[in-house]
C-alpha cells in the first residue's frame, strides 16, 4: 500500500500486472516441462505385427462336432514373396524348434503380404490381402502402420484352410490367423 500514494493509484497496476506475467511464466514453464517428459506410447512397440497361430481339426464321433486343438511344428521356414512375385532373400522365420505360434510383419506399402511356407519339405503360399493405415500416436512419436485383414488364400499341400480370428493387425500379441493342418 506505499506504492499507491507514490504512483498515485498505479501501484496497484503494477503489481497485478507483475502478478499475471508471474503467473504466464510458471504455468508456460509447466506445460514445457509436461511436454518434454516421456510420452508412454514412444515406448511401446512402433511395429505391429500378424499373429499366427497352427491347429489341428478333429473329428469327433461321439458329439459328431469339429474341435481344434493347437499343434506345434517341427521345422518351419518362412520367406517373403514381392509383389512381383519373386522371392525375397531374407528370411522371415526360420526355425527347427517345435512351434506352435509366430508373428510375421506385413507389407506397408501395398495392400498383399506373400509368403513362401516351408513345413518339412512341403512348400504351402499365403497371400494375405489387407489394408495399411496410418494411426496417430503422438506429434512426438508419429504415427503407427497398422493393418485391416480382408482375404486370406492358401495353396492345400500341407495347410487344409486359415480361418481369420481378427481383422484388425494393431498390436503384436493378437492371434489374427489360425492355420489348421
């Protein structure tokens, strides 16, 4: 209150306005440093990928119904195949270890991810006809390629059919195809 009489009612002016620019300065400081903080989604994985997994069909006399039960494998190898139809040189999998689940990436660019499917020493191709989205995480972090299942097709040497379980490729631990022997 000694300011007043000094500045003659512009003591109080100043103080609100040194109080405002005050509190401007802490609350733009806050949002800098709640920005610059970590944000939970870049650590989480920023690739999905198609859960698969192997199953067997079987015939039940009694209740005259299919069940299904998991299987595993005993050596598989997966390679890529380009749009072109050629085979891509890396290998996707490859493993001689008993399996009965996988994940395997799908293609972002174009709407088909080709494999060649090796069980033992039968060849089985899997096309899988999708479509890619881009899903926005942050502006920190981007965006997410993720994937909407629309048509699985197989040639019968060693799969008998896939069956889609989910549509949607937007984790990596859904089981999105179950292949059935």
């Amino acid at each position: 209150m000694v300011l007043l009489p000094l500045f003659g009612g512009w003591g109080l002016f100043f103080c609100m306005k040194h109080t405002i620019f005050i509190f401007l300065l802490a609350l733009l400081s806050f949002t800098l440093f709640i920005s610059c903080t970590g944000d939970e989604e870049c650590r989480k994985e920023k690739y999905v990928k198609l859960g698969v997994g192997f199953y067997k069909k079987t015939f039940s006399e009694t209740t005259k119904k299919y069940t299904s039960s998991s299987i595993s494998i005993d050596s598989l190898t997966i390679q890529g195949i380009d749009t072109a139809g050629l085979l891509i040189d890396s290998l996707v999998y490859n493993n001689s270890k008993k399996i009965s689940k996988l994940y395997l990436p799908l293609n972002k660019f174009v709407a088909i991810s080709r494999f060649r499917v090796t069980f033992n020493e039968t060849i089985d191709t899997v096309s899988i006809l999708h479509s890619n989205s881009d899903l926005y995480l942050s502006l920190e972090c981007g965006c997410l390629k993720v994937h909407t299942i629309d048509t699985v097709l197989t040639t019968n040497h060693f799969i008998d059919s896939i069956s889609i379980n989910n549509h949607n490729v937007i984790n990596i631990n859904a089981e999105h195809l179950q292949i059935y022997n």
